[in-house]
C-alpha cells in the first residue's frame, strides 16, 4: 500500500488534491462484525436511514464466527479530493466472490468491474440493476458492506498494483512471448492478476467511509449477519406468499371483475389483484386519486373484492403530477428537477415523507388497499430518450445529493409506505423496483420490464446474498410451453406474479398476445386447460407456504434467506461455484427450473447427501449431474436428504383464519426438526412475540409435533405423516 | 435558475457541502469564440495540453460571427462539494444538436443522456466513445465546449426544471390523463420537457470550469471555430490519403513480403503496410522491443518495404512491459496499477513523456517508421473480465487522477509521439483508439474492434462535428458483397485501412476468413477477380488524392472539415436533419455509401442545386430521394452542381515526388473556383508557408490555372479539362 502514498506526491501546479491515506478505526459492532472507519462518514447512507437496528441478541446466538483471511487493519483507504478509495484484501488465488445486489449479467465477480448504479437496465457484467448493493462475500468466509448511497466503481480482484511486480522479472528475456495470438480472445485473456490483489472500491463524491466486515465461518452465516445487521429479513403477510395477479393496463373495474371472477370460476389460487396505472386520474406523472370515470365507486369495489378473498395492490410511481393533491404540499418538498412533469418527493425531508406516508394511510390503506407497486424508482434505460429521471446533479432541499437520492429513492419509498402499514399495525407485501443495502426487513418485493429467462433466474439465485426480494414476473412468452416454465420458476421465487397487464382478456383465456388484444379467445375448452395447468402450478406453491413461511421465519430471526445459493449452503463442493440457474427454496428443496421452452435439462446434485426426486418418486446420488426430462410447467425439485417437509393441501387464498391441512413427509431416515411459526399472519405482534413455533420431529418411524408460543389461534392440522 | 439556489437550502446535519451558485467570467478569446469561466479551473484538462495555439489569424478571417439565441451571462454554473454543473440555454422546440465526439448510438442528441467517457464499446446512445468530446453544435447556429477530462454526464435539453412549472396548472383538471396508454412505449414516450429547458453538463470532480462558446451564424462556422481554436485542423502526409493494409498478427517478415509483393503484382495501390503486435518480444503488454526471431534484420526488412514504395506502421499499447528497455526508466514516472502486468505510462511528467517520445524517435522513426498503432488506450468493455484498463481511482506522480488519465490517455500518447516525428520534420500518419477534445491538429486516426455497419458509418458522420479522424477499418464481412461494400466505405474515409490481421494469407487470395486460415485459397482467377474489385476501389480514392488533399488543407487553414455531416453544408434543408448515412467528401462530392450487402439504397439529395449522378452520369434534382442501385463495391456519389473536381490518374502509391496527372472536370456552367495545394508532402514545412495554392477556374467554356506560392516542385500536371 506505501507505493500508492509515494505516488501521490505533488508534482505540477497541484494545490487542491487532498490525499489521506489512512488507517480506519475499527469498532466491532456486533459478535462478528466490525466497523472500520475512515475520513468523515457520510449523512446520507443506507445505515443512517435503516429501518430497524441491528439485531444484535440474533447475531449473538449465531455460530462463533469464523477467522477472517486478513487482518481488519489491512483494510486500507485513501481519501482525495473527489473520491474515497477502499482498498480490501483479495488474494487467494482459489477465491470466488458473490454478491453486490440483483446482478443478472454475472454470477461469480471475481475479475470484474462493477458499476453499482441504480438502473432499470442491465449493462453487461457492471451490476447496474434494480438493487446494486455495495456487499459482497467470499469462499474464504467472510462478507463486506461498504455504507454508501453513491455509486461506486468496484474492481474485484483484478488489478495488479505496481508495488506487486518482483524485482527479478525486470529484463527477465523469459518473459518475453514465444508464441503470438491470432484472436482478440486470446489477446484479451484474463491474465491472473499479479502479486497481491485486493478489491478496490472507488466511491467518487465521498470524502470517508464506513466499512463493514461481517465473519463466517462461511458464506452463509457471512450473508447471515448481514442480513441481521440489516435489521433482520422481512415476514411477509401470509396471504404475501400466494399469487398475484396484475390486471389490464387500460381496464376498468369491469375488466377487473373479470378477471377476479374468472379466476375463482376457473379454481386458479390468487390473493393478490394487482391495479395498474389507470385506477387514478393522471399517470405518468402520478395523481395518485381515483378516476371515478374508470372507477366509480371505488371503496364498494375494493371492498367487493376483499369479499372474494384477494387483496388490492396499486401501481404508482413517486412522481407527483400538479393535479395531485400531494402537488402542493410537496412542492416545497421535492427536488428542483421534475420527471414527467412531476414532483420528485425529498423523502429525506421528514415533512415530505409523513405527508407521502400519511397520504398513503388514509386514502388507501384505511379503505382496503394491501400493497403498492412503485415503477420507475430507477434510473432510465441508456438508450431511451425518454427522461424518467432526475440527474445525479439534481438538488433537494435536505442536502441530499441526486446521486444518492437516486440510489435511495426506492428504498426511502419503502420505509414511507411501510411506516403507513405499521402504524395501522398490518403489514404489506409490495412491488418496487429499486432498492439499495440493508433492505433486507423490507417487504418489498424486486421486478423489472427485461425479461431474459436466464437473467431472471440468476437474479434469482443473486439476490440471496444480499437481502433482497425477486419476483420473476411473467409477462409475454414465445410459447405455452415458454409460459408454463415461466410461470413455473414464478412460483418458487419470492413472489409469485403473472403480469399480463397488456392483453385486455384474462391470461387462460388467450397466451397469444395479439390475439388476446383482438379478442381472438380460446374454446371453452382451450381455457380451461390453459387453466388447468396455471392451477398445477400454483397449486404446488399454496401446499408449499407453511414450509415457505417457516423459511421467512428464519429469515427473520436468523438472518438465513428463504432462497439461496447453492454456494451457500454447502461450501465444500466446488462444483457448485458456477451454478447460477438453481437453487435451495428453504432448508430442505433443491430448485433447478426449466428454462424458455425446454423440457430437459441438466442438474447437479450437491455432493455428500442423497436427493429424492420430487417427479419421479425416486432417490438420486448426490455429487453427479442427472439429466432430467418432464413436461414443460413442471419443475425439477429435489429434497435433500433428511428432511422433512410438510405439504399443505392447496387453498384458492389465504384468509386471514384460513387452517392448513398438512400431509408432512419426511426423507431419508434421520431427518432434521423442521419448525413451523404459526400467527396471525396480517400484524406486526410477532414482533412482540406473538407466534408459535411448531417442531415436526421423526424419531424410529414416528412423527411428533412440539407447538410453544403465545398465539392462541390454530394455522395447521396435521392430517398425515409418510416416510420416503 | 433562482430555485435551485433557494432549494439548496441546508437542511439536515450538513457541514461540508460547498454551494456555489455564479456567475461567469466571460472574456472574448478570439473573434466569435467567448470563455466563460467558473470557479478553480482544473489543472488537466486538454486545454492545458493543447497541441498548437489557437489559430487567431484564421478565425479573424472567417466569416462575421452570427448572433448566439442566448446571452452569454445565461450561462450558470452550481460548484458543489464533488461536481461542477453548468447549465446552458437550449429551449427552442424547433432546435436539434450535434456532436459529443465519435458516437456510433446517435446522431441527433437532443432529448439523450449522455456519458461521455471513453470506452472501447459503444453503451446505448449514451456517447461512451473511443472519442468522446463535451462539444456540441445547434441549429440555431453555435457551439458549446466544455473544456475537462472528467466523465460529464450531459443532459441534453431534456429535463425540466420545477421552477418551469407553470402555477395555472397546478390542481388543473383538464391536465388528467383521458386515455390510459398499454404500450411500454407509449407510456414511456418522450415528453416534451416543459418550460424552459437547457444543456446540462453535470462534472463529477470538478471545482470549477471553462466553457467555450462558438459563434455561427451556422453549423458549419461553429464548428470551423471550434477546429481553428483546437489549432486548426491537421494536413495528413500525402502517402497518409492510399491505402493502409495490416498484416497477419501471427506472421513475421516472410508473411509481410509476401503480402507486400502480392500486392504490387496485382497492382492494388498501397502506401502503408501495419505491422501487428508480433514485431516485438513481448505483447500484450509491450516490450517495444524488434524480435528477432520474428523479424531478424528488421532494419534491411524495413529498408526493402520502403523501397518497394511501402510507408511501414507499427503496432503497440502504451503498456509498457518489464523486459522492455523502457521499463527501468519509465517505472516510477507511471500509475499506481499495471494493465495486462505492463505499466501505464504518466504522460503528464514531462521526463516521461521524452521518454517515451525519445525511444520511438531513436527506435524507430530513424529507422524509416513513419507510423504507429496506438491500441487499447480506451477503456475496457463491459461484459469483459480482462482488466485492460487502469482504474479512475489511479494515482500518478504527476497528480492527475486516473479518470482524467483515462480520458488523455490516448490523446497524450498521440503528442509524444508526434513530438518525435516533429523533431524531424516529418509528418506521420498514425493510428489510435482514444483521443479527446481539441484533437483536430493531430495526425491520428480514430479505430475500432466494434464493426457493425451502420454504426461505422455514423462514427463516420458524426465525426466530422468535433475534429476527429475515422477509420472504419475492413475486417470480416459475411459476404463478398459486404466485403466490398466495406473496403467501399473504408475508401471514402479519413482513412483507408484493410485489417485482416487474423488471416494468415492475404486478403484477395481467400476473403472468406475459416478457409483462408485453412490455406485454402482461391484459383488465380478467383484471386485476380477480387484483387480487380479491391484495385478498381482503391483507385477511386487515388484519384481523388488532390481533390482530398485540398479539402485537408481547407481543414487546417480554415477549420473546415474534410467530410461533413450534411446539416453542416445545407443548414437550410430541414430533411436533413436526421441524415447520418451520408455525408460531404469535400466540397463538392455527396457520397452515400451502400450498406452491409446492398446492392441498392436511396438518397435523399439536398435541395437548392442540381447533383451529378457520377455512376449513372445524368443529373438529379435536388430536394428528392432518388432510388440508386449498383453493383457491391460501388459507391453512390453525386457532385454539387457548380463544382470543379480534379480526378488524377491513380498511381500505385504515393512517392515523395509524384506528379498527379489531373483530368478536371467541370459540373454546372458557373462553377466556383477549386484551390488545389502543392507541398512536399512529408514535412512541416507547410507550417512556414512552403506551399503553393493552384486556382482551378472555368469561365466562358474553358478552363484556366493559377499557381502562386514558394514551393519549386511540380506536383500536379494538368492533361485535359471536361465540362459536365
């Protein structure tokens, strides 16, 4: 590090370079997690806007941590007149690394540049996307959270500093080239960087930083303590875990009614009715009020709806359009920039966001509303000439910079709806599509407008390492069988939703676009197999949400993501460092989804346990690759051994007293307690305690239930045990 | 612009942010052309490195300046803790800008954000270019350069301020949306900004700026102010307007004889032939060291080549590797980081610079090099993990900071270069992959690794606005047809280069790329007929050597471009507004090149005068699309009427004393006079005035000759004059 000291010496005219290099003061914060210091921490970061604290009692009860591959004081920083720089150590040549937020262009970052821009569109392998998140963990076992809502450039592990270069290579004639290449590939190969490599991360507009270093022993209790010095992971509403249906973009009521009745004619599981931008009277910008033409007699309807069991979600955007009746209490509150011609909320300024949150509350959440989606929280694509946002350089009357507020708007959006729903004591479970670190007790959930099949499966698997929430919604698809296996990875993400908002006819009735906008529908009988088999799928996901449940659960108390990556859960097999396009779905399923129209693929089984093959009723060899072949829609699941899962016969939604028929199964002969939580499912009286826990044993053959805990309503019946 | 000063309003615990609101200090820097400075100016900036001085005299003889749409003092400037922001007036509706350096995503810029950093990949329409210039040029008759080598965001007139939000509409109903849109498109379409809007150039890192500003009345003389202010435009040597050929990367100096032999028995002109990364010990990164195993006896090898006619250019990156000689001497005057293990040389320390210019001088240009290849002094693709760039957090000893490198990097590499060949008094025509602003006196021409058609053509285009050179280099073609269509393109450029450098043989034995790595060749027939299509294309542009050499001299006397966007001669013709497939080859001739593989394409002539049609030999009106078919290869070009064009007897090469056997022909009755220029071609001496102009005229039926200046040599032997 002393080269880069040296380097720095003045050499011109040079009067206004400030450069510090420094040493950070390091504070453990929690068991395993330290704080390393430099320079003058900035006002505007994730951490001074955190939704809950630090969850220290949690991270106390988690494993001793592992030894770290560095030494804190190695962290070193430098900090210049326009830019902070962060330099961390990164030099086992076996090393991978993972992380920084809802990446769909790369899986391993080692070797890469990241750009962690807040953006609705990825650029190549940058990490710009919905939720770029300054985190990042190692095989060695350990994480890093670097506190910033700017954005950063990071070089992982891939630049040689000059100081690494050894004396003797020097008109060293043997490291001359023999051989000359003849294709930019071989050109351009990744040379391993030499010497001692780090990550660097060059945080421009910052003058100090907080660096957060979170111990394993692994990636997982790594990921673990992030996420519960985050405040913890999210408990979504139960009904949160069933699906969602967003209607047509141009409907009215009518054409929502429809669709509400044509889903419970059909027997199609949905809790969730999605609204899209025509229920107000002025979008884009948003006037966030009733259209009476498109919605008359709004309240009666919603409430209509609730009756047949689903909950309304709203789309919006956080862009104030001047016939909004937030227009003029926000127009002293919002940035000097407008987009669509509407006000950007300063939701840093206390006023603005209680007057967005209690606007929120009271015209909506108080009459029924459920949930929010919230479009366009992210920067605009790179080619569209179409501003949907302010600049970095855009001024808000709190001080925050626009690059921040940027990386931020998004999650400050969050914490203003969620702070409606808390202090009516309900919670919510809601669409946004951007975010940034420490979003992990936040129940939003993440979405895009691309729509790669391979991008939204690697978002998927991503995402567990940050803390954050994917929902692969479906949208258009080439094929029925595209659709089916769409619609299948849909129902193991976080979020269920199909989100035809285009076509103006429910989705079983017509998959074709074009048709569907012609109102050329299917046969009676056409529909219902459509039908059919959106109800096979979703069905297998409503057996699924006591397990699924019980994952938020642990999420919550342990930090532990409900999905996650294969690395996560079993470091030792290497084959795994790769394996971008599956994953775990809770303690016990292995998740590896048909992709486009395929009904093939390939898997491989982590090694050292047996897998049972959902489908095909059978045992499977950990360690191997298996070819699996099954009809489009379905999906290859595997339970690893020793586990138990409970199947909950399918509900069409969830109410609020809905009891859940369980058939538990275990697998293998010595399985793991498996716990359940049983609440009200709606509130936040868990918080206080208010849940049960509910311990599924097998011991020689035999099935026990343990239940403890406050709540005093019954969620589960166990109607049978079987052994695989 | 009041708002954004109120609004920055410290709100919350802010200490350190610096608000600065002001403005300018304006100063007439030469007749047409204002600075209007702000703030600490920075000590790198391409100003501060400038190549020439501003050519006074020549911009006092341009035409009287048009009046600018705004004043001056609207002009503002918001210097804040990490960026400098300057907005710039640009609210008329009707109005269209141009510029931003060697963009291949647009061509008109309004309504884009762009970020202008250098890069090796073009990123949407964002204006990441291998030259990306913070200049742009309007409609309404002027021109804008924002004098850093920071990354601006620029926001072209497309964000709308708040304070332009008019109070009548606020709680207006009649403002509500009626129809709600169902197209992503549609919802996202482009919303006239509103009120008043600007360019704005957001600077991270800067405390303080220079913008210039450039008086029309029109396009055209913005842009000659701009050149002339950069220190006028460069003269290549004669030699530099034939044909460059690569040669195969894998070869050595048998390959290179042999495609050097190939050549003159087909007769294909050529002057320069490029040397790939195999003529030294070491690359990637550089030994710049001659290998003798490849190429033993370089200097009787080289010696031979130019015998034969050849000019001989070497290929290198400024990454300098540890067995070169220049390792030792350049390692502590170079970054913080090596790229590809080789070090980045601190261009700005003047003793490295020598360095650096020294070895190349001594080395090589003494030893008949008369030309370099500068590769990969851009910055590195998005999706590639090859670290082929430094990061813009480097340090340098000289104290400029690694974004302000990253910018210069090729534009300082150019001037050490060039510093060498100055000091012999020899011109050179080189090659580079990144410049920056105020590039227009420099011998270098702009490349790239990217290939799409179109966008090539549109480099080609779009760099006529800010002082750039373009090659769009020949490499693959999935065709014979689009073979030829590119060696056709190439052959109206800056500069003509053929570069199958992956192909072992030579290019017109086997174009189809797997069968010439295979050996296997075409028949001699098969050979000959390509060479013939190659030599009838090449020898288009031979002919028109004078004629382009002319349209350079204009270029360095009067700023005014070789090849033009077509908005630059016909500022009146709103249809060609959107042109940027066709462009101005000098004064006279319009050429619109045929894409990929077409065999046809239209044209839209400008109106105001008739155009020759020189396939078709007939007149065509102007202010019409014509439909133009022709064989691959060939070129759609059409002459102004009233214009003199001399076309020369091709010659196989360019000798220091060749004279061009010039048959001139006359189009339209009232043609305006040509000047012609006469020099020796390779020296600077034309900087003193050794040259002479040749007045082509024609009046009443005949032609007539006036040559006046100091150079002895005959250039230019008149043998027939013809009247279209």
């Amino acid at each position: 590090m002393l080269s880069r000291i040296i380097f720095v010496a003045v050499f011109l005219m040079m009067s206004f370079h400030l450069c510090l290099a420094q040493d950070g003061q390091i504070e453990e914060v929690a068991p395993g997690i330290w704080r390393v210091h430099f320079g003058q921490t900035e006002v505007f970061t994730p951490d001074r806007f955190r939704e809950k604290d630090i969850c220290t009692e949690s991270l106390a009860g988690l494993p001793e941590p592992g030894e770290l591959p560095f030494k804190l004081e190695e962290i070193q920083c430098q900090i210049r007149q326009a830019r902070t720089i962060v330099y961390i150590p990164c030099d086992e040549p076996e090393e991978q690394i993972y992380g920084f937020g809802l990446d769909s262009g790369a899986y391993e970052q080692k070797g890469l540049r990241k750009y962690l821009t807040v953006s609705a569109q990825s650029i190549g392998k940058t990490g710009s996307s919905h939720g770029p998140v300054p985190f990042y963990t190692s095989t060695k076992g350990y994480g890093i959270y670097v506190d910033t809502a700017r954005v950063p450039f990071v070089h992982v592990a891939r630049l040689s500093a000059k100081a690494s270069i050894s004396a003797s290579k020097v008109n060293d004639p043997s490291s001359e080239t023999t051989e000359i290449k003849t294709t930019v590939e071989e050109l351009y190969a990744a040379r391993a960087a030499e010497g001692r490599t780090e990550v660097v991360f060059d945080i421009p507009g910052a003058a100090g930083i907080d660096v957060y270093v979170f111990a394993g022993p692994e990636i997982k209790q790594a990921v673990q303590r992030y996420n519960l010095f985050s405040g913890g992971g999210v408990v979504p509403p139960l009904w949160g875990l069933g699906m969602k249906y967003r209607n047509y973009g141009g409907g009215n009521k009518d054409t929502v009614m429809e669709v509400a009745n044509s889903l419970r004619k059909f027997g199609i599981p949905c809790d969730m009715l999605g609204l899209e931008p025509g229920w107000q009277t002025a979008a884009y910008s948003c006037s966030l009020k009733w259209s009476d033409d498109r919605f008359a007699d709004h309240d009666a309807f919603v409430d209509k709806l609730v009756g047949m069991g689903y909950r309304v979600n709203l789309w919006e955007h956080a862009y104030i359009h001047p016939s909004s009746p937030l227009f003029e209490p926000l127009k002293d509150k919002s940035g000097d920039f407008l987009v669509w011609g509407g006000l950007v909320v300063d939701f840093v300024n206390p006023e603005a966001f209680n007057i967005f949150s209690e606007y929120h509350g009271k015209n909506f959440i108080d009459h029924n509303i459920t949930g929010f989606k919230a479009d366009e929280c992210d920067r605009e694509f790179v080619d569209n000439a179409t501003p949907f946002n302010y600049p970095y350089c855009s001024t808000f009357g709190s001080g925050i910079d626009g690059d921040q507020m940027t990386q931020m708007y998004g999650y400050l959006y969050q914490r203003s709806i969620l702070r409606a729903f808390k202090q009516r004591n309900l919670r919510t479970w809601s669409d946004v599509r951007a975010t940034c670190g420490l979003s992990s007790p936040m129940p939003f959930v993440l979405y895009s407008d691309s729509y790669g099949f391979n991008e939204y499966l690697r978002q998927l698997v991503n995402s567990s390492f940050t803390g954050l929430l994917w929902s692969p919604e479906v949208r258009e698809a080439g094929s029925l069988e595209e659709l089916l296996n769409r619609v299948a990875m849909s129902s193991y993400a976080h979020q269920m939703c199909l989100n035809p908002w285009f076509v103006p006819n429910p989705l079983w009735t017509q998959y074709d676009r074009g048709k569907n906008e012609r109102g050329e529908l299917l046969d009676n009988a056409g529909q219902e197999k459509v039908a059919d088999a959106f109800t096979r799928i979703i069905n297998r996901r409503m057996s699924l949400i006591p397990y699924l449940y019980a994952a938020y659960y642990e999420y919550y108390l342990q930090g532990l993501p409900p999905l996650r990556a294969l690395v996560m859960d079993f470091p030792d097999d290497k084959k795994l460092r790769r394996v971008d396009d599956a994953f775990m779905f809770g303690a016990a399923l292995l998740v590896a989804p048909l992709k486009e129209n395929a009904s093939q693929r390939t898997v491989y089984l982590p090694a050292g346990c047996r897998w049972y093959d959902l489908n095909a009723d059978i045992w499977r060899e950990g360690g191997n690759e298996v070819q699996i072949s099954l009809t489009p829609g379905e999906v290859p699941v595997f339970v690893k051994e020793n586990s138990i899962v409970p199947f909950a016969t399918p509900v069409e939604f969830v109410a609020d007293d809905t009891v859940f028929a369980l058939t538990v199964k275990v697998f293998g002969n010595t399985p793991v307690d498996l716990t359940l939580y049983a609440d009200d499912g709606i509130s936040w009286n868990f918080e206080k305690g208010e849940y049960n826990q509910i311990k599924l044993s097998w011991k020689d053959g035999k099935g026990s239930v343990q239940e403890t805990g406050p709540y005093q309503k019954k969620r589960y019946e166990i109607i049978s045990w079987e052994q695989k």
